[in-house]
C-alpha cells in the first residue's frame, strides 16, 4: 500500500473505508501511533453511532491490534497515495467464556448423536441411537419431553427458523415433525426416502415466514423437498451418484448439496434445476458451511434487542430478517466452504462460479466439520488429525493451527459474537479457544467417553454437549 507520509511529525493520510469499499468522511491526517481506541472512536463519530461500537481495523490484511505503526513499515510507504484503513463492526453484546458444567442431564439410552438449541435460544433438543428425541428445559436443567416415533437411531434434528417446531430424521429413513411445548408430533411421519436421511435444512424464513417447508437429504442418493403441512413431498431432486451427505437450503433459494460422489451440486429450490457441479475434490464430501449460516438459523429472532418482539407485523418481521441477511451477503455474497475425506476444504462462490476460489490445505486426516464464524469472517475446520484450522473465509488464506484435543476433533461451535468457539472431541473434553489470540482459553472435562455433538446456545448463555456417554451436559460461566 502506498501513502503520505511526514517525517517530522510521524503522521501519516488515511481513508476509512467499509469492507465494500465505501469511504467515510474526507482523508484523515493521522499520527502514526494513532491506536485502536482511538480509530473507533473517530470511526464512531463519523458514522454518527448513537452507541459506541467496538471495530476492528485492518490495513493491506493485517488487523491493526495496537497502532498504525506497528501494522505498516513507514520505509516501504510511497509518499503519492492515501492508506486505506478498513473497518469491521464487531458484535456489540459479548459472550461470557464457558467455564464449568452446571448440569449432566442423563435421559437417552443411547449416544447422543446430535444436540441444537432453537432459534429464539429458549429450548433445546436432542436426537439419540436410542430411537428418541428428547426436548430439555434450558432454565432448570432438566428433562421435559420424550418423543417417540422413530423405530432406529435418530441421526439428525434441525429447528424451524421460528423455533415453533423441531424435524428429526432416522436410519430408517423417516421424517417427524415435533411440538418443542408439548413433545407431541405435528401431522404424520413422512417416510419416502428408501435410506437413512443424512441431514435437514429449512427453508429461509426471509422466504417464507410460515416455516412450511424443509429439504431432506438421504443415502438413496436423493434430496426431497416437504411440505410438512400436507405431509407430502413437493419435489425430489436427483442427479447425485452416491449418498448425498449434507443438503442446505441458502438465502437466495438455492440449496446446496455434497455427496460420496466427490462432487457439490447447486439447485434451484423452486424448480430443482441444477445450475452448477463443483467438483474438485478426491475423496467423499462430508460436511458443507455457509458463511449466512448463523444469520438464517436464528430466523425473525434477535438475541441482543429483541427486535422480534417489538415488531408484530409479519411482513414487516420478514422485511427486517430479509434485510440483515442482505447485510451479511453484500461484502462477497452467500460463500460456500465444504470439507472432504480428501483432507482438503474448498472455498466457493457457488451463486456465480464452479471453479474454486481456493483450496484449504494442511490438514493430515479427514476434515469433519466445517463452520463459518457468524460475522462470516473465518471459517473453522475440524478433523481427524486432532486439530482445528482457521482460514480467512473471503479469501481462504490459512490462519492457524490450534492444537490441543488428543485424539479427533468431531464437532466446533461459535459464540454468537465470533469472540470464541468449543470444540467437541473423541478424547472425550470439549475445549474453548480464543478468536481474539487464537489460543485454548479453557479446557473442558467431565464427559466419560467421546463428545460427538455440541451447540453455543444463540443468546450466547451456554453450550451443550452428548456423546457416547449418553449424558446431555450443560456448560455456563
């Protein structure tokens, strides 16, 4: 980057720019130990902020962590240009560090193989090799339903965005829809797919707000979409050779699916054409991440302002969830990371291009699970080779390395404010790392055998783990 600067008075000119490039106010003249602090306070002031929010800077890639000097190497500067400082807002809530297991909930007969809370944060789920799934209350810790419906292991469980219902999916192949207040199920059991369903993504609630249809995913090597209010199959989209391993439904209408077939298919939800194939991988794709993942998980709710419920409107609540999903895919899009037994992860932009724009390499054994920080700014990898990867999530670029599990890292999960995230592992701890120095902040024992799922609760108020041990476990600060 090149720049102004003055030798006697060690300042230097700089624009404030926004991660799509806008520039705020006229050019700065800036001494070069102008600080952190000091930047969000002008970035503040000339944004107009009415509260203070916390930004972080960067300059060429490089966070700015003290001051302007340490991040740029005056000899190196031309005197022609302006330095461009750009800047992120930060979630202005924090999330308070995990620091102890409040409750060992026993209950499932069973592992337990997945582990969500809702969307609103209020309720939490669990799906089991003992054929149940099993609602929790969050408040007093203990267990509130079970329900029973499926006849082999639940393998997977996704919340509609609006939180007023729970889908749990089987080995044999069976979709039930669930009543988080009651346990009881809602309409009948759809059972069409001839294998067991691998995975289940809802409708963006920015799309329909009555939260009516999800898509399922399935070793029969199809991916269907329902209509859980008629209890039907509105469409079965096939093309993939092998087990269709992940299927998620993105903001824009697409969905998008990974197979044992090596490849990634994008779809049109409305018509189940295939606009584009992936490939690039060697091995079998496992687990796939979207960078608006967070944003349309958590639907029409908001867990610092509780906009959600000064808004009654519905179409007004749609408008709102629609724009801050806008927010989120003006800087690069809906990016698209998957993770494969090739070892490998590729970084896609899947609404434009099919060729790659990058290959995430490192790790020693499969990757996994996969998953954006819910800024969108880094993406994290979890494999067998018992660590976890950070990458740059717009442009792929290896971050670091954090060590620390000693045997395979099944599962991580942010904190809603992308400070921190859990890792879950075969050695049976779960363990918390800092974003911020990219270190383990606290490990986390108790578990008697391997952790093989784990959720950070969207209000950033506690996490939950199960695994083999078949004990759900609470953790808060």
């Amino acid at each position: 980057m090149t720049a102004k600067i003055s030798e006697e008075t060690k300042r230097i000119l700089c624009k404030l720019k926004s991660e799509v490039g806008d520039v705020i106010g006229e050019e700065l003249d800036l001494p070069l130990d102008c600080n952190v602090e000091q930047l969000t306070l002008i970035c503040n002031t000339l944004l107009k902020q009415t509260e203070h929010i916390p930004y972080l800077f960067y300059v060429n890639d490089k966070e700015i962590t003290n001051n302007l000097q340490n991040c740029i190497d005056p000899d190196a500067l031309d005197t022609e240009c302006v330095l461009d400082i750009i800047y992120h807002q930060q979630a202005v809530f924090r999330v308070r560090p995990v620091t102890r297991c409040t409750s060992s909930i026993p209950g499932h007969a069973e592992a337990v193989i997945s582990i969500s809370f809702s969307p609103d944060g209020q309720h939490l789920a669990s799906g089991s090799g003992d054929t149940t799934v099993r609602f929790w209350d969050v408040n007093i810790q203990s267990p509130l339903h079970v329900c029973k419906g499926h006849n082999n292991w639940v393998l997977c469980i996704a919340w509609a965005p609006d939180s007023s219902k729970l889908a749990s999916a089987c080995k044999d192949g069976k979709l039930i829809i669930w009543d988080p207040q009651t346990g009881n199920q809602i309409g009948k059991i759809m059972h069409s797919h001839k294998q067991w369903i691998t995975s289940l993504s809802w409708e963006p609630y920015h799309r329909n707000s009555e939260c009516r249809f999800i898509a399922s995913s399935s070793k029969d090597c199809d991916v269907r979409i329902w209509d859980i209010v008629l209890g039907t199959t509105v469409r079965i989209i096939s093309g993939h050779l092998k087990s269709v391993t992940v299927v998620k439904w993105g903001g824009s209408g697409l969905l998008y699916t990974a197979s044992q077939d090596r490849t990634v298919k994008v779809w049109r939800s409305k018509d189940g054409i295939l606009c584009r194939t992936l490939e690039g991988h060697a091995h079998w794709v496992n687990s796939l991440a979207l960078n608006t993942d967070y944003i349309l998980r958590i639907g029409p709710f908001d867990p610092i302002k509780n906009t959600h419920k000064s808004i009654t409107d519905k179409q007004q609540l749609q408008d709102w969830v629609f724009a801050r999903y806008k927010n989120i895919v003006q800087v690069c899009g809906e990016r698209l990371v998957s993770g494969s037994d090739d070892f490998t992860l590729f970084l896609w932009d899947p609404e434009r291009d099919k060729k790659p724009l990058a290959r995430l390499t490192g790790h020693q054994q499969l990757v996994n699970d996969v998953k954006f920080s819910p800024d969108g700014r880094v993406v994290a990898s979890a494999s067998f080779d018992k660590s976890i990867k950070l990458w740059d999530a717009k442009t792929g670029k290896f971050l670091t390395t954090l060590r620390g599990h000693v045997q395979a890292v099944y599962m991580v999960a942010f904190s809603a404010d992308s400070r921190l995230m859990v890792s879950a592992s075969s050695d049976s701890t779960l363990k918390l790392w800092n974003m911020k120095t990219k270190k383990l902040e606290i490990d986390l024992p108790g578990h008697a055998d391997e952790v093989y799922a784990v959720d950070w609760s969207t209000d950033g108020a506690r996490v939950a783990s199960g695994g083999k041990d078949k004990v759900l476990k609470l953790w808060q600060h």
